[in-house]
C-alpha cells in the first residue's frame, strides 16, 4: 500500500515510529509536511501537491495535524478524502475533537463521565462559574491550550476570580472545571484504535504538579484499566468519530471522568510505558480498513 503521514517532522517519535512501522509491514511510505501542500479544489478533479509534485495513488493517510494548524491541516485532510483516500481520522473528527468545548458537551449528551464544567462568554458571571463547580479548588483552562499549558489550579475562590479576569483580560477563551482531587495529580491515557483500547498507561505529575503530562515532567507506567474504563475510553473515541485517539480519564469517586479525546496522541510515552508496538497497530487498522473504507467511524454533532 501507498501511505502518507502527515506530519512536519519526521524525526519526531511518533512521526518515525509510524513510518518505521509502515516500511516493516512492506509499505511505501511518505512523510508529507502538510503546511507546504496546496490544492486544486475542483469538483471534477480535486489536486493536492507538494512544490511541483502532484500528490496522487495514494491509499491511505495518517493525520498527525498540529493544533495550532487545524483549519489548514484538515483542509488537507478533506482534499484527500475528496479523492477516496481513506484517512486514519476524518477531517471533521479531527475539528470536532479539537474544539473542547463542542466535545464535552456531545460527551455530557451521551451520557459519558466528566468533571462539572462551566463557561461563560459574560466577565461578570466569574463567581457563577465557580459556584457552578463547587467552589474553589477549581481548574481553570483554556480553551486553545495544549499539553498542560493554558491550565491552572486556583486553590481559593479568590484566586480562581484573579485567574479568570486575568485570562478574559487577555481576551482568551476559558472554561472551569471541578478539581478532581482523589485522581492525586494522575490520570491515565488510554490509546484506542478500532474501537478497542490497544495500550494504557498511568501518568503521574510530578511533585507538587497537578498536572500529569509528560512534557511538564511527569512519569508514565502501565496500568490495568477497569472494564468500566475500557468501555468509557471507547465510547469517547467512537462518540468523537476517531478511529485512533488518546482518550486521557481521571479516576473519580463517581467514577471515570473523561478529560480530552486527543485525535493525534502521542506515541513515546505509551509505547515505552507498555513496550507495546502502538504504531504497527496502527499500521494494522490501515490493512484491514484502507481499501474498502468500511469501517469509518462515525460521531454525531
């Protein structure tokens, strides 16, 4: 098979893991910077290239799209769907799961475990949004945020309304949560592909971190997961539209609470966590379902 991964970097480890994958299952295989892609929207013939090279033949793609390059990113993703390419996640999975707040609320709409959250578009409901959560401690995020930045833990009432007018005062996007605090500073990602839950790992914050993400220092090891667990990070996925996302949950005392659905996870920290060949997994989906395009997920909303 002809497979493109659009990524722009290949050395990045889930870039390479999923090239490397690809090349040992006997593929040829591409890393394509979508950011330098343009295309020919036409009804008749839609084109996409890279400089002068048409991109054409190819049967399967990999998104591996940057948040800050959504809108460009799954522009490319949508032009080779207009070409019968099939697409490891959709364009509009990938938007849906982007915008965090749209997702929590077709989550809420299902019925899936998530901590109390509050938004507002109006500076004076502050206090409403805490009120909402339960008062302080509160987690405070923001909407365009990735990889634990834009998130902050207010201890007080007081402070959670200091970081909220700060954050408006920079006309940012934000939204509240209640502070899960029996997680202790831990969650766990669970990666799903094709409907199942392929690898888990539990990810620690370190020392004094509320947040558990390993770029912010935090260690990662391999956790068994509850079927209840299992169940809710397939459900995220399948809810999202995303045959390939990291589901990341908290363990609450009412349960798992779901987090964020991620459509292009990260693979070093699971892979080397649970010494699982979470890419050749990958790579498996794309054998099974490339060519017949009949097992496209479907989200709704």
């Amino acid at each position: 098979m002809k497979i493109a991964i659009l990524s722009r970097n290949k050395r990045l480890y889930s870039t390479n893991s999923l090239y490397e994958a690809a090349l040992r299952r006997g593929h040829e295989v591409k890393v394509i910077d979508y950011l330098r892609c343009y295309m020919n929207i036409a009804s008749h013939r839609p084109t996409i290239y890279l400089g002068e090279e048409e991109l054409s033949g190819y049967d399967a793609i990999i998104p591996r799209i940057g948040a800050s390059n959504t809108t460009f990113g799954t522009a490319v993703v949508r032009q080779f769907e207009m070409m019968n390419v099939f697409s490891v996640n959709e364009s509009v999975a990938i938007s849906r799961s982007r915008d965090k707040l749209r997702s929590l609320q077709l989550l809420a709409r299902r019925g899936v475990g998530l901590p109390v959250t509050a938004f507002a578009n109006d500076t004076k409901a502050t206090s409403e949004l805490i009120k909402i959560c339960g008062g302080a401690p509160v987690v405070i995020k923001l909407l365009e945020g990735t990889q634990g930045v834009g998130v902050v833990l207010a201890e007080t009432n007081k402070a959670a309304e200091s970081v909220i007018e700060a954050f408006r005062g920079l006309d940012a996007d934000i939204m509240v949560q209640e502070f899960i605090k029996e997680a202790g500073g831990a969650d766990i990602r669970c990666l799903v592909v094709g409907g199942k839950v392929v690898a888990a790992m539990k990810r620690q914050g370190k020392e004094g971190e509320f947040r558990s993400n390993l770029h912010r220092g935090g260690s990662a090891q391999v956790v068994r997961i509850t079927p209840e667990e299992r169940s809710t990070a397939v459900r995220a996925a399948k809810i999202m539209g995303l045959n390939v996302a990291g589901v990341d949950l908290l363990r609450s005392n009412h349960g798992p609470v779901i987090m964020e659905v991620n459509s292009s996870p990260g693979l070093e920290g699971i892979e080397k966590a649970t010494g699982k060949d979470v890419a050749g997994t990958i790579i498996s989906f794309i054998e099974k379902n490339a060519k017949s395009s009949s097992t496209r997920t479907k989200g709704k909303g």
